[in-house]
C-alpha cells in the first residue's frame, strides 16, 4: 500500500488512535506520520480529536476499494486462505478462554469473575500460553504473506509475558495493548485483507 494508504489502514484498525498507535503499527516514520494524518484530516479522510484519529466513512469506503486491489492476489492464494482458516479455528478457541477469564461457574451458576482466586485465573492464563503456541506458528506463517502481522505476534507474546509475570490486565484489559486487544486488532487487519466479514 502507498504511504497513505498505510496510515488509513493503521487508524482505520485502532479506530480511534495516537500518531504514536499508527506508528508502532505501520513501522513508518513519526514525522511521516504526523505529516500525512495532518494531509488526511485537511482532506477529509480523518477526523481528528485531541490527538486521536478516526477514519471517515468516505476514507473508509476508499480503503476497502484499495484492500481488493492490493490483496488480489494474496485472497486467491489457497495456502493463505488455508492459514486463514486455520487462524477463525484459534480464535473460536480465544473467544471462549476469553468467556471462561471472564466469567466462572459456581454451585451451577455463571457468574462474573472478581479474579480472587488466584489460581483459577493461573489455570486460564496457562491455557492461553497453549493458545499462542499454537498461534504463534501459524502467524509466522501469515507474515510472509503479509510481513505487518509480526508486529501483533511480537505484541502478542509481550502481552502474554506480563500476564504470565502475574499482571493479570494484560490478558483483557482494553485500555492497553493487552492479549484480547491486539488479537481482536489483528483478526480486524486479517478480515480487511481477506475481504471476509467477522464471523458471530
């Protein structure tokens, strides 16, 4: 994609993000950046709020027009739609360690879970290191199709890092850059070069 392209698909993804989001997202400069958001909002491509970006619907139309000529290619090669496949089967999985992280069962009643059990919450966060074991494969797999998804692999494993360590937000917690922030990031950078609509 051209330079802008790049910085639309960046804010387009985050939805309402940073010059400092689209950065570590796209790998481009910050002066570049900045330069282009400015371009952007000047052309009605972005709506800015104290520093933070929306895409407009208009710029959000172009993008999908330019997604079905850049990826043309990359949507009809089997071995990335296989890879693709095999990724919705991982995140059917994540969506339900994300029910069971939320949530757990008591005398047969679902309710929410305060994570004062300490080794409930232990037994939910080993299961998703076994979750990005498996990911972690098949990503590396993506991104030699499409080199950006190692930005959210990379962002992935750090996320689960911490909450290994035992700072259980950065399993959910969608105020930072947590496990189930960046992989819902990167499903949504997924479904936007596939050309495919997220699956309920």
């Amino acid at each position: 994609m051209r330079e802008m392209h790049s910085v639309l698909h960046a804010f387009a993804i985050k939805k309402f993000a940073s010059i400092d989001d689209a950065v570590a997202l796209m790998g481009l400069d910050e002066a570049q950046v900045r330069a282009l958001a400015a371009e952007a909002v000047a052309g009605g491509r972005l709506n800015e709020v104290d520093g933070r970006y929306m895409v407009t619907p208009t710029a959000q139309i172009t993008l999908q027009g330019i997604y079905a000529k850049v990826y043309a290619q990359l949507r009809s090669d089997a071995g990335f739609r296989e890879d693709y496949e095999a990724f919705e089967r991982i995140n059917d999985d994540l969506k339900q360690l994300m029910t069971d992280w939320q949530t757990l069962t008591i005398a047969g009643e679902t309710v929410a879970n305060d994570h004062s059990d300490p080794d409930y919450d232990e037994r939910i966060i080993s299961r998703l290191g076994s979750l990005h074991d498996r990911a972690e494969r098949l990503l590396d797999r993506l991104a030699r199709h499409e080199p950006r998804i190692g930005h959210y692999s990379r962002q992935l494993l750090t996320a689960l890092e911490k909450a290994e360590d035992g700072d259980i937000r950065w399993v959910s917690d969608a105020t930072i850059s947590s496990y189930h922030t960046v992989w819902f990031e990167l499903h949504e950078d997924l479904l936007r070069v596939t050309g495919l609509a997220r699956r309920e």
